[in-house]
C-alpha cells in the first residue's frame, strides 16, 4: 500500500490541510486531490508549461514539483487570480477580450507566468514579454495576440 | 448596433481564462476508474497469445480487455473500416494498441500492464512508402488496390500532352514534404459511463462527436440512440481529434460492463501514436507555360506514406490533387496519386489536410518558373489568377476569389517592389498564396441529409437558448452561433445559451474539421433565428398594429422602423409570441450546393466557397551556419466577410505559427532499432522536448489585413480562416530562402542542415539545391478521362463503367 502523508498549505490565500500520495506532483495533488482542475497538463514532463502555478509568488512547472513537498508554501492557481469580489486580473480581462486565448487550455500557466512577469515589471518591453513565456507552449494564437494583451494589461495596470 | 464584423470578446472568454472551461480530463465523477491501455512495442507481427492471468490478479485491477472483447472493427471512412479497438491477431506499428487495464487508481493500471504477456510473431516491418511498394509481402492489410497499396487515382482533364506541346518551356520538379504532428497542448481524454437508465454516455476531447456517436454505436453493436456523445471543449485539435480513436471505445465498453465511470487520459507519447497527422509526400509536378507565364498544362503525381491504418487516407490522396486549379487558370490537368500503407502510426487529417503539401511544391516551383520567365513572381501570379464564377478543369466550382487583392496587399505593406531581389546577401522575401475549402462539400459517409442543423429555443423568460453539434475546439465555433442569432433577433451574444456537440441534445451538425463551421451552422442559424424572429414579428405586428415588414429588431427590442417609440422589449415580444403560436421553438438547416463534379472521385474538393490567402515572409539566412531566422511575416487573406475580427485574426496568426512550424522544424520521424535491438521502427521524438516547436521567442512580428469581399454561399458573406491561412508560409519561406542566399530547398522542413548542404554544392559547383532527386516509377492506374466544362465536358468522365451502365439503362426507360 502506498500510506498518505500529511500535507498543508495555502492555496489561492485559503489554508488547506489534507493527505496525499507520496508520489503524486503538486499537478495531480490540485486537479485530483484539491479538484482544482484550472490547472493544465499536456505533457507532465515539464516540456509545455501548461501546468505553471506559482509557488511562493514564483512560477513552477507543477508537474516538476512533488506534492507534499509544498507543505507549509502558498500555491496560486488560475482559480486565485481574479480578486474576492469577483472581479478578474487585468490579464484575464485582456486575454478574453484581445484574442489572447483560443482553444484556452495553456492559458492558466501563461496567465499566471505572466502575472509573475507583470509582478517584477510593471512595463515590459516585447521581447521580455515572449522571454519570460517562452517555456509556455500555445499552439493556437502564434503568439502575438498573447503579447499584445499582456502589454494592454501592463498598460492597464500602471494607469490605475 | 450589430455585433457583426465588430471586434468582441468571445462568448467563452471568461470561461477559458478563468480555467473553468471543463475539459475531459477534468471531469472527476464520483466512482471513477482508470484505464490504461498496452500498446505493441514491435511495428509488424502477428499476435500468437496474449496473457492477462498475472494482470488479472494484481490488487486494484477491475477488468483486462484485450481483442477478443471487440470483434467488430472501426474507421472514419466506411471503406477503411481497418482498425480493432486492441489489436485481435496482428499489430501494425509501434503504439497500436493490443490490451487495457481498467483499475481503481491510474497507478496502478499502469503497473498491470507490465503483467501482461504477449507472444508476437514477428513480420518484416516497411519503414518508407518505396518499401512498401518494392515489397508487395507481406500485406500490412488484406484489402486495398495490392500488395500494400492502399489507394490509387489517376485523372485526365483535358489533352495535357497537347498543353504541354503548345508550352514555350516546361518544368519539371520534385519536392518532398516531411510528415509533422498536430500537437494540441491537450492530450487526448475520454470519460465513459452509465447513465441511471443503462444508457451510455460518452465525454471526449473530440473534434467529430457524430462520427463518434456512429463509430461507438458500430463497434459496440449498441443502438446510437442509447448512446450519447458529449464532446468537451478541445484543447486544441488541428484535425487531430478527428477520427474516432481507439481508446474511446475501450473506455466505453469497460463503463458497460463495469457499471461506472471510466476515465483515461492519454500520455504525451500515446497522443504522437495516435497522430493522424500530415502524410510524408514526395510529388512531381510538370508544368507547361508561355513565355508570358500563363500554364498551359500541368501533371501532378504524388508519393503518399500513409501509415499503418486507413484514417481519411482515401480523402487525403485525393487532396494531394483537388484544389492546384482553384488559385491559377490551368486549363488541361492530369493527376495521379498513390497511398501506401507503412508500419508506422497512421497519417490523416492536419490543418489544410492533403492539400498544403502540393501546394508547398507548386508555389515554389512558380517562384522558379518566374525567375527562368524573367517575371517578377507577384506579377506572375496576378496574371494567372483564377476568375470568380468560374468551374475549373476538375470541375471545382470557385464563386468568389479575392487572391489577387491579397497579392496586391502583402506586395505593397512588405514594400515587395523595392526589396525583393534587392537585399543584401543573406537577407530575402518570398511570397506564396494557397486556398482552401470553407467545408467539405460531402460528409464522409454518403446520404442526403442536412450538415448542419441548428435549434431555437424561446421562452417567456425572454431567454434564447441555440442548440448545435457544432463543437467548439478552440476556434470560436460557440461564438459564431450565437453572434448571428444574436444579429438576427436584436440582443446581444450574451443573452444566448450556446448547447453544442451533445448527441443527445443538439442536432446533427458533422463536426470541426474541414474548416466548415462558419459557412454550414452559420446558415443553419441564420435560417433558424430568422424562423423564430418571423414568430415573434406576427405576433408583434398584431399587438402593435404595425406591419410585420416595417418591424425592426434592435437593442435588445422590437419598433417600428418609422416610429421607433412605438415597440416592445425583446421579452415582451416573445411573450407576445407564445401566446399566438404556443411553445417556441424553430430549426435551420444547410446542406451544401450541388457540385458539377459528376466523377468518380469528384467528391472531394468541392466546397461551397473557397477561401484565399497570400503571404510574404522574410528571412534572415547566415550563409556560414544556415541559421535562419524569420522577423517578419506579411499575410492577406480574402475571408469574405470576418464575422468576429478578433477571432479572425486569431485564426490565420495562429496559422502563421503553425505554418512556420512545419517550414522550419516539426517532422514526425522514425529510425530503425539496431538488429540486435529487435530492429523495430521506432518514432524519433515522442515528446515535446525533442519534437521541436516554435516558441514566444521563435515568433516574428505577423502584420494580418483580411480582405472582406462577402461570398453570396456564407453566412453574412464569411468564408473560411482556420486552415488557408497555414498553406502559403511553407513555400513561401523556401522561396524567401532562394531569395536570401540563392539555393533552392525543394524539400519541408527548411533547416540549416539543408541549406548549408546547398551552399556547399554550390560553392562546387553542383546545383545549388537540396530535395529529393528522383520520383519512382508507380504504375497507376487506367485514367479517369473527364473533359473539362471548355471542352464540352458534363463533369462526369467518359471512360467511367458506372456512367455507361447509367447511360444505357436510361436508354432502356426511354
């Protein structure tokens, strides 16, 4: 049998205690064991960064990281990006209305790698921006639209 | 206010970034167990035993299933129906699937799998499609034309000996097009199970939920109507969800017979063998001009790898042909093409499926035909542009044709006059156009029935629900539903429920492929909205006293076009509505016009419309290493009308992207195991790490214009934009290449391995090019002889068997 162990952490600023499987990523601990199913995967090998959250305010592949080994850290998921009103990030407003989101399913990791990006710069140039996504695969937009609406919700960001 | 043409956020924007777009692999019902499926580790042999006794027993383990629970097979096409949901006595490539575990935790069906024995008597496995052909035994599949050829067509429209003799030059080339992958960033992912009833229900990443709903109720021999489909939102499909897979049957039957949900959830290695990706296809092309550059004649042949199954192969072999006439005036045409099967994963539908790869040989070798004309290569395609209203020599019907406003577009925003031929060494443009289908003109099974099929539902709520089996696969399918009932009954998008791709609830409509969901569910909508807006304006022509024809929908009511003042709100109109004519509810339907192709084989090609794009790319080329790097691409492409421009643009970029995808590094390739390592055919890259993919830092600045001339057969005018737009970057970066370091790559993909190969014969001396050299000699088969319309031809061929069977039987009703 494989026991569970212990695992507590915050999660989108909500502590949460449960127990998991030694060998499960912190991926599959938030889609399967937190149903926290924002978060992507499209290879679990850390190739596409669908599954990018951030661990203590910093992206990580979650499907690099071993689950109960987040235990006292703080992961923000796609699920913890809009505000507690209800009201979405700047970068998700851009992303739905400038075409930064086709078929939506890189989208959570892009959206959070990019809030870190915005986080550290508040006005990136073009090429920082396709930097820091450069480990976040999209097969759908080329691209393009995804930076002009992480540069709108800069430009958003720094008006208000 | 119309929301028609105007820039938007989708309908499902918020869902998407806010995560909460389910997909399959999130769907978690209580009960769920998981599957895991062992596929063949050898590329050909024959199945002796397979043994499941230890598999059986391991602690955790539900159910095994191996070929002996699936005596019917499936395929896409009723003549390939050539797969077994787990192989029964023979496997065909490395990763065809042969057994499943279903178990409590995914874990531990993966663990089970390394229980099972299975005895494999080895074959000799064909790696290339010249294998194949010089090696007729054994059959990798006892049917096809022989040995292991799969499909052969050959067609004559029109003397193309005679055009070739009225040429002042002809050219003669050969090109190769590497196989590639659709790599959605989703894997695929099916949820099986019992509904309360018994019935089963099925939720799957699939592009096709219909032709799912048919495979299913085939394979398991259950009836469709105790089956239902529901498709999930794709996380990408690119034609890669296309066919119905193995793995959804397996997870179904294991549901029915377990009782309860079944889930599995492919690995990144399992989607690259499910592939259906672009077939590897040697061509050569024989082309007759004059000296001012206008064709007189052109012989297409292609080489197709198909891979070990059926897949659409037989559609996509006479893609390799259909569509070279509806860009240039060719006026005689001969095509012959030939699909063998390898034991490989099996080739099918990607992006442009058949067609880019030819259209990839026939744009560069115009750029050569220009240069050897002295033409400039923009020019020369201006000339030769095909006319609207016109039937081609394989009788494909064009109706409206923007290609040359598209030229004229990138030739002056990429300042083509000034830079082309005039940039320094190791710099060049390359321009290149293509076209594509706005929908298959015939589903892939024969019948008569509707494509597409959209419902209404109104209520006194003065809510409007819009019931489709459109699926929505990235592309914005639920947004073009509900933008145009919206436009036709005066609310806004957001007041409309989007129900789509659910057997059980939607009409038929075939599915997201073929680019054919803006031009077929948009008719089928409109026809339904303007139903029930003719509803509500009797009902309301009566309550007001005004006449139904002055009656406007609007912002959300409905007035009096000559006294605004006077009207209702939306609700109240409905309201009105259902008191005169009770429950509301309408329907709208499309099936695509008549083609004049009358032959056999004239069913793929035609399509109600065709889309056209033209596109310049430039290179920057380091002669020393061949590096090459593209900063910026200049697009056009004639959309007819774009019904949403923020999708619009979405769809042909994200073409660019994927079109430089294939130009510069993505191949699905293979290579032989060392014989003392079993010897197998083995897929190079099955990951994402080494199967290489543009990314955010690979990415050139894109400067789009959509050309809108409204197409009379599209919805409010639009035409296609999810596919065209991918076709001309291919050739276009090639002939950029020539232009940048003057060597010629004949071949896709473009890597500096080939270019500094090319540079280096020509500093030899030898011809500055890299492709293949040499087409093999194919028999192919008797010609179809078809006339073309110019030559008095009907569209049916003359040679046709079942024409003069037809013929005469008509003589005998007489």
């Amino acid at each position: 049998m494989r026991s569970l162990v212990p695992l507590a952490l915050t999660v989108n600023g909500e502590p949460v205690e449960t127990a998991v499987a030694p060998y499960k990523t912190l991926l599959e601990v938030l889609r399967e064991d937190l149903d926290l199913t924002g978060t992507k995967h499209g290879c679990e090998l850390g190739e596409c960064g669908a599954c990018a959250v951030l661990l203590d305010g910093k992206p990580v592949l979650s499907c690099l990281v071993v689950g109960h080994e987040c235990d006292g850290r703080a992961v923000t998921t796609v699920e913890g990006m809009a505000g507690r009103d209800g009201v979405l990030h700047p970068l998700q407003e851009s992303f739905a209305d400038l075409g930064g989101s086709q078929c939506g399913y890189c989208t959570p990791g892009i959206l959070l790698t990019a809030k870190r990006l915005l986080d550290d710069n508040p006005d990136p140039t073009r090429d920082q921006i396709a930097d820091a996504l450069s480990g976040n695969l999209c097969r759908c937009t080329g691209y393009n639209q995804i930076f002009e609406a992480v540069e709108a919700a800069a430009a958003k960001m720094r008006g208000r | 206010m119309t929301t028609i043409g105007k820039p938007r956020r989708r309908v499902d924007g918020r869902a998407k970034v806010t995560g909460q777009t389910r997909f399959a692999d999130d769907l978690n019902l209580p009960r769920t167990v998981h599957c895991k499926i062992l596929r063949s580790s050898v590329p050909h042999a024959n199945i002796r035993s397979i043994d499941v006794a230890r598999a059986e027993k391991h602690p955790g383990v539900l159910l095994v299933l191996t070929g002996a629970h699936f005596p019917i097979p499936f395929g896409i096409l009723p003549v390939s129906q050539d797969e077994d949901p787990l192989c029964r006595d023979r496997v065909r490539f490395v990763g065809d699937p042969v057994a499943a575990v279903i178990a409590t935790e995914e874990a531990t069906a993966s663990d089970a799998l390394d229980l099972i024995d299975v005895d494999y008597e080895i074959l000799p496995g064909r790696a290339t499609p010249l294998e194949a052909y010089e090696n007729p035994a054994p059959r990798i599949h006892e049917y096809g034309e022989e040995g292991n050829v799969h499909k052969r067509v050959s067609f004559h429209f029109g003397d193309t000996d005679e055009g070739f003799a009225q040429a002042d030059r002809v050219f003669e080339d050969v090109f190769f097009f590497q196989g590639n992958t659709h790599l959605p960033i989703e894997q695929h992912a099916t949820v099986a199970s019992p509904d309360p009833d018994g019935k089963l229900v099925v939720w799957s990443s699939t592009q096709v939920p219909h032709y799912l709903h048919r495979a299913l109720s085939r394979a398991l021999a259950m009836p469709a109507a105790h089956i239902r489909v529901i498709a999930t939102p794709n996380g990408g499909g690119f034609g890669g969800k296309t066919d119905p897979f193995s793995h959804e049957i397996v997870v179904a039957k294991a549901a029915m017979v377990l009782g309860r949900p079944v889930k599995i959830g492919l690995t990144r290695e399992e989607v690259f063998y499910c592939h259906r990706g672009r077939h590897p296809v040697l061509m050569k092309f024989k082309t007759g001009v004059k000296n001012d550059g206008s064709i007189t004649s052109m012989h297409l042949k292609t080489f197709i790898d198909g891979g070990a199954y059926g897949s659409y192969g037989v559609a996509s072999t006479f893609y390799t042909g259909a569509l070279q006439t509806v860009t240039y005036r060719i006026p005689r045409y001969r095509f012959e093409a030939c699909r063998m099967f390898t034991n490989k994963p099996p080739c099918g539908p990607k992006r442009g499926h058949g067609t880019p790869q030819p259209r990839f040989g026939q744009e560069v070798q115009l750029d050569k035909i220009a240069e050897a004309l002295g033409i400039d290569p923009a020019g020369l395609r201006l000339k030769i542009v095909e006319k609207p209203d016109t039937t081609t020599a394989n009788y494909m019907h064009v109706t409206t044709i923007g290609l040359a406003d598209c030229i004229r577009s990138v030739v002056r925003r990429s300042d083509w006059a000034n830079r082309y031929r005039r940039l320094p060494h190791g710099k060049g443009l390359g321009l290149a156009c293509s076209s594509y289908l706005s929908g298959a003109g015939l589903p892939i099974y024969w019948n008569k029935l509707p494509h597409s099929g959209v419902q209404l539902k109104l209520d006194r709520s003065g809510g409007v629900t819009a019931f489709c089996g459109a699926t929505e696969v990235g592309q914005g399918s639920d947004d073009v539903l509900v933008n145009i009932v919206a436009h036709i009954l005066g609310i806004d998008p957001f007041d409309i429920r989007a129900v789509t791709g659910d057997t059980d609830l939607t009409p038929v409509d075939l599915g997201s492929y073929s680019s054919r969901v803006t031009l077929m569910m948009g008719n089928a909508a409109i026809q339904a909205a303007e139903r029930a807006r003719d509803l509500l304006a009797q009902a309301v022509s009566k309550k007001l006293d005004v006449p139904k024809e002055r009656l406007v929908f609007a912002d959300r009511r409905v007035f009096d076009t000559q006294d605004p003042e006077k009207g209702m709100t939306f609700q109240e109109a409905v309201i009105a509505a259902e008191e005169m004519h009770g429950t509301l509810g309408t329907t709208g339907s499309y099936t695509p016009p008549r083609s004049p192709a009358k032959y056999k084989g004239g069913g793929v090609g035609p399509s109600p419309a065709y889309s056209y794009t033209a596109c310049v790319v430039e290179v920057d080329v380091d002669p020393v290493t061949g590096w090459i790097h593209v900063p910026k691409v200049w697009i056009a492409h004639d959309i007819g009308r774009a019904l949403n421009p923020v999708l619009a643009r979405g769809q042909v970029e994200g073409s660019v992207y994927m079109g430089l995808g294939e130009a510069l590094m993505e191949e699905q390739v293979f290579r032989r195991l060392p014989p003392r390592l079993s010897h197998a055919i083995v897929h190079k890259i099955p990951s994402i790490l080494e199967y290489k993919s543009p990314t955010s830092l690979d990415m050139p600045e894109i400067d789009t214009e959509l050309i809108e001339h409204p197409d009379p057969r599209g919805p409010f005018g639009a035409k296609e934009v999810g596919q065209g737009p991918l076709l001309p970057i291919m050739p276009a970066v090639a002939n950029a290449v020539y232009d940048a370091v003057g060597v010629r790559i004949d071949e896709v993909p473009i890597t500096p391995e080939k270019i500094v190969k090319a540079l280096d014969d020509k500093a030899k001396g030898k011809p500055g090019r890299y492709g293949p050299e040499s087409f093999p000699d194919i028999a192919y088969p008797e010609p179809m002889i078809v006339p073309p319309p110019w030559e008095g031809g009907d569209g049916h061929a003359t040679n046709d068997p079942e024409r003069k069977r037809a013929a005469k039987m008509a003589e005998k009703t007489s």
